[in-house]
C-alpha cells in the first residue's frame, strides 16, 4: 500500500514505516501529525483518485528538525570586477510516515 500525498507544496510517494526529509514543518520532536491532500492511493493493486480520497489520510511522527547541504551561491560578471557569494543553509523536517488510511 502505497500513497502520493502532497506536503508543504511537494508531491512525495509515501508507504507505511518509510522516513522522509520536507520541508520544514510547524511542531515538536515526537509530535504526531495528519496530512488530509492525499492525490492517489493504491491498495492491492487497486487505485484510488479524486473523489474517492475525501476521507483518506496520511498520519506520520516527527523525528527531528536539522538542516541540509551548504548551498553556494556565486555570482560573477567578467571583466567588470563584480564578484558575489552567497550561500545558505535549507531547513529541514524528518519524518516517519506511521499510517495510511484510505
């Protein structure tokens, strides 16, 4: 059993007991919390859309907050002497889907 569920404006195929890093998320470590914006759900071979997903959901734990890569941000004009670097650091959300209700 399977679900693509969107979570802070990404679309994310998730299944029972699997962990997966979003973005950065309202609520404490060990925080349960619901995702209603189910897009499709497969069980057994049987695929669900649209309609037939008004009451699914998908209910996961939060396991810690951390922050991802350095990203590096360099900008450059020849000949001109312009030189910028920039960079920054994404937060992120770990968390472990715990259910699938369809």
């Amino acid at each position: 059993m399977y679900a693509i569920v969107s979570i802070a404006g990404q679309q994310f195929k998730v299944a029972k007991d699997q962990q997966i890093f979003v973005h950065r998320l309202q609520g404490d470590e060990g925080a349960s919390i619901e995702f209603d914006n189910v897009l499709l759900g497969e069980n057994e071979g049987k695929f669900k859309l649209g309609t037939d997903l008004k009451s699914a959901k998908v209910s996961a734990t939060i396991l810690s907050h951390l922050k991802g890569d350095k990203v590096i941000i360099f900008k450059k004009k020849r000949r001109k002497g312009y030189k910028k670097k920039n960079g920054h650091r994404q937060q992120f959300t770990k968390i472990q889907i715990t259910g699938i209700t369809l």
